[in-house]
C-alpha cells in the first residue's frame, strides 16, 4: 500500500520535538492521515511490541514505551513503508545516516525517538491498533 504507520516515542515528546519531527516528515512529502496524543499502560506497550516479547529488552522497551505521552500517526505517500524507514534511520542512533530524524534526535539504541513500520502488513496491523476506521480517511 502506500501507507505507513508511525509513533513519536516518550523521549522526544517530553523534549518538545514532536514539532520538528512532524515537519521534517510533511517536508518529506508525506501526508498524515490520522494523528493523536496518547499514554499507553505497560500492558498495551507489550501487546504493541509482541514480536519482541522473547528479546532481552522487552521489559525495559514497555517500561520506556509507556513512560509518557506518545504521538501514534498514519501517513500516506508513495513506497510510504520503504520511504519512511530512510527517513528515520538506523535503529541505533550511533549508525543512523546524516540527516536522518534518528540521527537528529535519537539518545539511545533505545530511546530512539520515532517508530516505523517494517513491512505494509504490520503497517496497517499497527495503525489499526491506535485508530478506529473512521479516524483512517
Ligand atoms: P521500531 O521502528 O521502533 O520498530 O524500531 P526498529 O524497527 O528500528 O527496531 P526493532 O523493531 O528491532 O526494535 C523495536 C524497538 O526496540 C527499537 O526501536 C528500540 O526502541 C528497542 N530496541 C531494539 N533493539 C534494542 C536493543 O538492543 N536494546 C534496547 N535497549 N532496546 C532495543
Ligand atoms: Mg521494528
């Protein structure tokens, strides 16, 4: 598809660059389609990240996910999926490209500002984990 599914995560909200993000995305030429601002439970972050659920991070990923408010967002644009994640760069800060929002504003490995969808599969399994159909126009 052409949609893609994404989150500004709880450190980068906190430090008030939700704005920054959201611009360099737009200026990326992508459309938002939907957006919120929500706080998730420990619980939902570990249904959210269930793929993970074996990895030795996990806890401390539901623990970081639901420390504060979240911006979940679906955007639209051509090869959305593919497009987005070389926006956001490496999952490791350390070895995100220039440019890239990771590399602007990521802290850690973990703490990594902003999620992307991996594949258009997940992509529309994740928005409609966060928006109702009618909140997807
Ligand atoms: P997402 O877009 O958030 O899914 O990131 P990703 O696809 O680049 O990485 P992945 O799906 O492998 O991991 C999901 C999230 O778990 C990452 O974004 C990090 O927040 C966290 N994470 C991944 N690997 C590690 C790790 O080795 N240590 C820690 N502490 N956290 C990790
Ligand atoms: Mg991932």
């Amino acid at each position: 598809t052409n949609r893609t599914f994404t989150m500004i995560k709880p450190d980068a909200v906190a430090e008030g660059h939700s704005g920054a993000i959201i611009k360099m995305i737009e200026e990326a030429g992508f459309r938002i389609v939907a957006v919120k601002k929500v706080q998730l439970t420990s619980e939902r972050a570990g249904q959210f990240y269930a793929v993970h659920s074996e990895r030795p991070f996990y806890q401390g990923l539901c623990a970081y996910m639901s420390s504060g408010p979240i911006i979940p967002m679906i955007l639209e644009k051509d090869n959305a999926v593919a497009d987005f994640r070389k926006l956001i760069g490496s999952t490791n800060p350390a070895q995100a490209e220039e440019g890239t929002i990771r590399k602007r504003f990521a802290k850690s490995i973990e703490s990594n500002a902003i999620h992307g969808s991996d594949s258009d599969e997940n992509a529309k399994i994740e928005g409609d984990f966060f928006f109702a159909g009618i909140e997807q126009f």
